[in-house]
C-alpha cells in the first residue's frame, strides 16, 4: 500500500460537479486531489477527434459510445436493457437490477463524467418543487428557490447558458432580479418549434387530472451551449463564450450538428473538461483512480481515502483475489491512501451511494441508498403534415411547460414537455429502422430505386416525437444496494438497483398521453406511438388496462437525501454528512426531488452553494486559537 502526501481537500470524481469544487477551492488557493476513475487524455484535441470517430464507427451509438473506458470502471449503457416477450426485463451489464420495473438510465465514468455525454439542457425548478409534501407525496427541501436563486446565476456563468429571461419570467413564472440576464440570447427555435407554435399556440389541452384546461404555447428551452453573447450581461460587462478547451472564444456558437449526445464536434455544448482546464496550479487529477473506501478516525471525523489505480492495460488480480494484496502479477493494480480534511463525494448518485455503503459510513438515517429518482420518459412519435426539417440543432429545443405546476400535480405526477428534433431517434432508433421497413415491407415486398428514395425522404423528413419527463417523488423503496457476491474486475460489489414506479407516476404518465392525444390532434399529426413490442420496451407496463412504456432520463437524483434531521437524512442543506466532519456528497443524489427540469443547472448550483462551506470549514480550521488569559501565563 502506497502513502502519498496530504492535501486540504480530495474530491471523488471529475464530473461536474467535482471540477466546479475543485476549481472553486483551487482559486482561493487550496490544495485539491480529484481522484478521476476513467482516462484524462494527455492530448485534448487528439482525445477529441478520437472520441467523436469512436462514436461515429460504433455500431450501437449509445452515450459511451465515444468514450474511452477501460475494465476497471465499468458503466451501465441504455442497450443493457431489454424486454422479454412474456412480460418483464432482461438486465445484463455493470448494474444488478432487481426491481418490479427497469431503472432504464445509463451513465458513463470518465474523465469529466456523464457531463461529457449530457443534452446541455438547463431549465431551473419552479419555487413550488422544493416543497412536494405540500402536495401530499415526495420530500421536501431544507432550502427555497430564494435561497438558491443566487447560485443559479452563478450556475448559469459557469455553465454559460443561453436563454431569455422575460420568457422564462413570462411562460413559468419564474422569479429573477431585477436587470437580469442570461450570459447568451436564447438558442433560435427549430423549424420543427415553429411549425408547431403556430398550429397550437394559445389553444387549450384538457388536464385528465382536473383543474381545468392549460394553454399549451411553445416555450423556448434555456442551454448550456454557447449562442450570442447578451452584451447586457453582468451590467453591461457582456460575456465572452467558453470554447474548446476552456479557452474564451467570442465567436463559437453552436452549429447544429446534432451530436450533442454524446459529443459535440463544435466545442458549444459545456462539459466539465472546460472547467477542467481552467483548474488552478494547487489541484491535481489522478486517473485511473477507483475510490475503494472513505477513511474516518476514531471520532467519525474524514480523514482521506483508499483508491485503487488501474494500470493502462487494464486490472489485474493478485493470487488472494483482492486487488493490491499479496504478490501483485503483471498490470496488478495498487493500493493507495491519501489523506485530507475534506473529502467531496462527487462520483454520481449511484456511484456515491455505493461508495458510502461499501465505507460503511453517513448511514444513521438508514437513507443511504434509499430514495433513488429519474425522469420516466413517455415517448409519443408520430408524422406532421408537412417536412419539418429533423436532425438538425440540439436534440429539443423548446417545449411545454404548461404542466409543470399547480394542484393537478396532487392527483397525477407533474410533467414537462420536450419537443423532439431527433425524429424518431429516442422511441425507435435510427433512421435505418425506417430505411429496412420501407424496403422489406411487411409481405416482404417493399420499395426500390426513386419510389424508395421519396418515401424515405417523405418519412423522416416529417417525423416528430413529444417528450415528456415525468417528476418521480423521492420513495425508499427505490433504492441501491450491494451484493458482495457479484464483483467487478476490481473485486469491488457491483451495485444493485431496486426500481419501480409509483401509481402518482403511472397516472401521471396516463395523463401525459391524454395530452399527447390532444396535441397530435390540434397539430393535424399522425400518431405513430406504439408499445406493443415487448423486447422494444423493457419499461414497459399496464396501468388502468392500457400498455405504457418508458425510457429513462439519465437523470439519478436521491440516494444521498438532503434533510433537515440526521434522523430522516444523509446530508444537511450544505450536503455535508450529518454522521461525519469534513464529509461531504454533492451532486444529484442530494436533491430531495427532482422536479420536472432536467437536474444539472440545479446540481451545480447546489455544489457552488457547497463550496462556500467548505472553505468556510477550510478557513476555520486555519484560524490561529485565542488563548485565555490563564494560558498565556502558563507558557514559558
């Protein structure tokens, strides 16, 4: 076992949430470790062109498709995922699922995280989702959106985000000071956005939950992706765009290539690797580095961490079977431990929890693990009258937000509507789906030459789909453990997930496809949506007597709660652990829900909050002690 030197502060993961810490912390001039268990590339531009080939040859063009992994931190993939035609789901790969339903995310581990691979969506939460109990399920927050409204716009510099405030003020109601702005003007509305905004904007979709109509009107999505820079800005300062490489760069925009997941060949999109390079001398990555086990002294107080560091050719495994023990063999890996006054779990709402259970630690509440969130995603698909122009820009662009909020979410999960620009991507898969069905036909006896030509381009030209993200209340059941039986290469417990959905989510999914119904009508659309293929839709289940299917988000929230007891939580307002001194867990498994926006702009928000306190314990620890009068008299 290796001892390496002492720093003021190790984060676990370079995702996010991590390099917001470790830049932050590293700017006031603190020694930072971030233990990172995926691969840093040594050469940023060369690791970008490789990644965006890697993800344009792989034959299934998942989320880690462009990604560099290696056999020591597996990740779960969508494609693990598979129906069964009796009924029920088929689950191989990295996560152990045991639940009624699919847990259906994937994420990656990385270097720079699943923040590599995100859409760049960055809607707040509404004021009235930090308080669900209000409305009768979930839990409820120790904070108020007035209280992270300043770190949302701090949020919003760091990330650079691209929207319009008195669209969000107006359409949300949304609270925002006085003269504020975005960094950039909104991104421009899809030609898919306009074509619908002005079929239905002003019309009205009845709520199958009550509560009276909603006037459906096309709302433009705010980004983390660079547009025209707001010369209003931070008072007229203005805001220079962040490019490639963290470097500022005035002139990138984002350029509509449609590859935004997983890789963005334009630099627009924000990923932490931007925040990477504007790190600070005082910090330091170590990839490769799986964090084994958090350290803790006698009085429970943090103290550093164990990490396993795989080699280039992947783990080895020593005769023992535990990594590091005994005579190691070739590409063995090592032990090592590193040692700080703050450690910041900052690996992913799974991999957090994981960590914590194996240490064994932060779990008086018995909440570790517990209350595990996405956004269930119904799909519906279908084909407008007219060509809509698909695949072009980020994959939505604007949506409805008209059901987000108000008393129906007490009888029905609240949603958000995403309008799809990626065809039928999401619900069915690429556009060769279309191609071979066109061709084969369903005798067998399909199109040829320029007959096929048209009907593929007549097809795809007008394809549509509506997303609708569903707010999934925090519930203990939903939960991960581990199974010390099954291991990955490491030796370390793969974790187990226990997933479902509650009848609050089921109705709000029936709700949603009420709506959907509404809306394919007033667009004069043809509906396409179908969940009758079992192996197509492992998410798939029958409520009320009508078959549903899901996907999944990507977005893990819950399994680190934030409260305001030790009794009832994992960590307090400022996400450190009630159980353990200078222990922290940022990142989305804090969240005590999700809400209906996608969680990243809250999560860093929530992590720039977090920063504050640690270097105010950082700085606590580093004032010189008063001495009473009667020690002073004692000293020599």
């Amino acid at each position: 076992m290796k001892v390496s030197q002492r720093y003021d502060v190790i984060v676990v993961g370079g995702g996010i949430a991590g390099s917001l810490v470790a830049r932050h912390l590293g700017d006031r001039g603190r020694r930072v470790l971030v233990l990172e268990a995926g691969v840093r590339e040594s050469d940023p531009e060369r690791g970008h062109r490789e990644a965006l080939e890697r993800y344009l040859t792989a034959s299934v063009k998942v989320p880690g498709a462009s990604s560099p992994g290696h056999g020591g931190a597996p990740w779960p993939e969508v494609n693990d995922l598979s129906g069964r035609e009796g009924g029920g789901y088929r689950a191989d790969g990295y996560l152990v699922q045991d639940g009624e339903l699919p847990y259906a995310s994937g994420y990656v581990r990385v270097n720079g995280g699943t923040g590599t691979v995100w859409t760049g969506l960055t809607p707040r939460m509404l004021p009235e989702d930090f308080d669900t109990e209000a409305f009768g399920y979930g839990r409820s927050w120790p904070l108020s959106y007035a209280e992270l409204e300043p770190y949302y716009r701090a949020a919003e510099y760091e990330l650079g985000v691209s929207a319009d405030v008195e669209e969000q003020r107006a359409h949300l109601g949304l609270p925002f000071p006085e003269g504020y702005v975005f960094p950039m003007r909104a991104l421009p509305a899809s030609r898919l956005d306009r074509a619908v905004a002005e079929r239905v904007d002003g019309l009205r979709a009845e709520d199958p939950a009550g509560g009276g109509p909603v006037e459906l009107r096309v709302v433009g999505t705010p980004h983390a992706r660079n547009g025209v820079p707001h010369p209003g800005y931070g008072g007229g300062a203005g805001y220079v765009p962040v490019g490639a490489y963290g470097k500022p760069d005035a002139g990138s925009r984002c350029a509509g290539h449609a590859l935004c997941v997983p890789h963005c060949p334009a630099h627009a999109k924000y990923t932490s690797l931007k925040t990477q390079a504007r790190w600070g001398s005082s910090v330091t990555l170590v990839d490769r580095a799986v964090v084994s086990r958090v350290l803790v002294d006698a009085g429970g107080r943090a103290t550093g961490v164990e990490y396993l560091s795989c080699p280039p050719d992947g783990p080895g495994r020593s005769g023992t079977g535990r990594p590091g023990a005994g005579a190691p063999d070739a590409g063995a890996v090592t032990v090592h431990t590193v040692s700080a006054d703050v450690v910041v779990l900052a690996a992913h709402a799974i991999e957090n929890a994981r960590l914590l259970l194996m240490s064994g630690l932060a779990d008086r509440s018995g909440q570790v693990g517990r209350n595990l969130m996405d956004h269930p995603v119904l799909l519906t698909w279908g084909l407008m009258p007219e060509q809509v122009g698909p695949y072009r820009g980020p994959g939505s662009t604007s949506g409805f937000e008209g059901f987000r909020a108000g008393p129906a979410r007490r009888l029905r999960a609240p949603f958000r509507i995403e309008i799809g620009n990626w065809g039928w991507g999401w619900a069915k898969g690429p556009v060769d789906t279309d191609v071979a069905e066109l061709l084969y036909g369903t005798d067998g006896r399909g199109l040829r030459g320029g007959e096929l030509r048209r009907a593929v381009a007549d097809r795809v030209g007008r394809q549509f789909t509506l997303q609708f993200e569903m707010e999934q209340g925090a519930d203990p059941s939903n939960r991960v453990t581990l199974d010390p039986s099954r291991r990955d290469a490491l030796g370390l417990p793969r974790p187990v997930v226990t997933y479902g959905l509650s009848g609050h989510v089921k109705d709000g999914i029936a709700a949603a496809k009420a709506v959907s119904d509404q809306i394919f009508a007033l667009l004069g659309a043809e509906d396409r949506t179908d969940f009758s293929s079992a192996t197509a839709w492992p998410g798939r289940f029958v409520h009320d007597g009508r078959t549903y299917g899901y996907r999944g988000a990507g977005h893990g929230a819950g399994t680190h709660i934030m409260g305001g007891s030790p009794h009832t939580s994992v960590v307090d307002q400022w996400q450190r652990c009630w159980d353990h001194r200078g222990l922290y867990a940022v990142g989305c498994g804090s969240m005590p829900s999700v809400a209906t926006s996608n969680p990243t702009l809250t999560m860093a928000a929530l992590t720039l909050r977090s920063c504050e306190r640690i270097e105010a314990d950082l700085a606590e620890r580093d004032r010189p002690a008063t001495l009473s009068t009667s020690q002073k008299l004692r000293d020599p």
